[in-house]
C-alpha cells in the first residue's frame, strides 16, 4: 500500500540526472509505482543525458512525461541532439537553462496549476568550469523568483545545474527564504547534505544520478580508466547492469512556500535487460 498524502503538504519527488537506455527505461517504468507508494504530488526529471548519455530527444520526453514527470530538466547537453532545438518552443514544460541569452529557443521557468496551488519549476546552469560560459545564474533566477512572488506563487523548485559546490550553496543561501528548494545537478554523486535553510529553502547540493551503478558516472569503466591511464581520446559508452535511481523528496507547505521536510532518495532496481528475459514469454 501507498502512503496517505497529506493534502496540506506539497511532496514533489525530483530525480537526478537521467544516463541513457538503462537510467531513462529504469525512471519510465519506475515513475508510476514511486507516485503512489511515496505519496508523490508532482515529479521533475533532469532527463538531460537521457538519450545515449548526451542530451534529450522529444520521444524520450514525452515518454518521461506520460510516466508522469510534470515538469523535464536538462543541463549543459541540452543542445547535444538537434531535433530539440524546434522542440523547446513547442513544450514549455521541458527547460533548458534560463540563463542562457535573450532569443535562445525554450525557456528555463514553468508555472503549472496543481490542487494544492501554483508551482514553479526553475533551471539554471553554473559557469565556474561549465561550457559554455552563460549569463550570471544568480541575477537571472533572483530575476525571475522576484516576478513569480509579485504573482503569488509560492510554491518554487530551483534546479543548478553545476560543476562546484561552493557555486551550488552560494546560490542556495542567495535564494533562502524566496524559493521552495535548491536542489543541484551535473556531477552525477548524491551528497549528504540536505538541509532547511533558516529562511525556509530545502536544499541538496546534489541529487546524484539515475544510471547504471556499477559505472563511473554512468559510464563504461574500462573505458574512463583506460582515459586516465593513457590521455588518449576514446568513447565513453553508456554502463550496463543494475541501475541506482537516485534523488530528493521535499515536502513544501502550499501557503508559504516553506520547505517542511527534505529527504534523499535511492532505489536500486534490477538491471531493464534482465526483467525484460524475465518476463518473456509470460502474458
């Protein structure tokens, strides 16, 4: 059985980078069952290495999102598959970064009406050691946090996507007290450090990814060791086996916006290819 939900709490269930073919089928089949048994109200997926380990098509997003994921996020690869670029424009509910300049296709903020109120779902990308170099995270997010509280929305998520944590916290103690939740993206390794800030923000350094878990980051092994060992350019294929769903759960009081409750999440589910051998044959 689920969990009763408690209606005067928000419970938004946010999934970390999503690494290819085993991370996306694992999240897709997955999604429903964790809605019900957690007693999750909205879901946001950053699906930004969904499609073989490098960026998203629209098929993998619609897929994603009729599993039940509200809002998409993406990251740095957000351009890597071309087919995205008319996409964006046509979907307001997959982001890509929103500080990127004025006139880029997409855009990184969505509003969306629940039973419990309005909830914005904000993406930024970072710009110490992230290419390229965009538009200052910070102003562009007090920005726009600053016009979705002058129309009463309370209800804020903030998804950084970037590379150091003294970036990711500065931002999150920047927005205390504004937004909802900081969580972090990019570097794929759930952190420890989830706390409430003492304005009332949630906050995650890092949700950690969705991908194989005998990997480096969701990569082939031999083939990152092979890199560091030789300096040699080589492909990193997407890992197999097992994969480690990793995330946060955030509980947020619908009135005020606060975060009442933060939590990691993993599960480790078995390996796609396996249940799939499983099951064949079966009706």
């Amino acid at each position: 059985m689920g969990r009763k939900r408690n209606m005067k709490m928000m419970r938004i269930l946010f999934l970390g980078d999503v690494v290819g073919e085993p991370g996306r089928k694992a999240v897709i089949e997955s999604l429903p069952g964790l809605k019900k048994d957690l007693a999750i109200d909205f879901i946001i997926v950053n699906g930004e290495n969904s499609a073989g380990g490098r960026g998203i098509t629209p098929k993998i997003a619609i897929d994603l999102m009729r599993a039940g994921a509200a809002v998409i996020t993406t990251g740095d690869h957000v351009w890597d598959q071309p087919e995205i670029v008319d996409y964006l424009p046509t979907e307001p509910r997959v982001l890509r970064p929103i500080n990127y300049p004025p006139g880029t296709p997409g855009g990184g903020s969505v509003t969306l009406d629940t039973a419990q109120g309005p909830i914005a779902v904000l993406h930024a990308q970072g710009r110490s050691f992230m290419q390229p170099p965009l538009e200052n995270p910070f102003l562009a997010l007090e920005s726009e946090v600053a016009a979705l509280r002058e129309k009463g929305v309370r209800m804020i998520f903030v998804d950084f996507h970037a590379e150091t944590t003294s970036e990711k916290i500065a931002l999150g103690r920047s927005l205390d007290g504004l937004v909802s939740v900081v969580v972090g993206t990019h570097t794929h390794v759930q952190t420890a450090d989830e706390r409430i800030f003492p304005g009332g923000t949630g906050y995650l350094t890092d949700a950690g990814m969705c991908g194989p878990d005998d990997s480096v980051l969701g990569r082939a092994i031999d083939s990152v060791v092979w890199r560091f060992h030789s300096n040699l350019p080589t492909r990193f294929p997407v890992a197999k086996g097992p994969v480690r769903l990793c995330g946060v759960i955030a509980g947020i009081d619908p009135e005020s916006g606060r975060c009442l409750s933060i939590e990691r999440f993993q599960k480790l589910i078995e390996d796609p290819a396996t249940e799939d051998a499983k099951n064949a044959g079966k009706p």
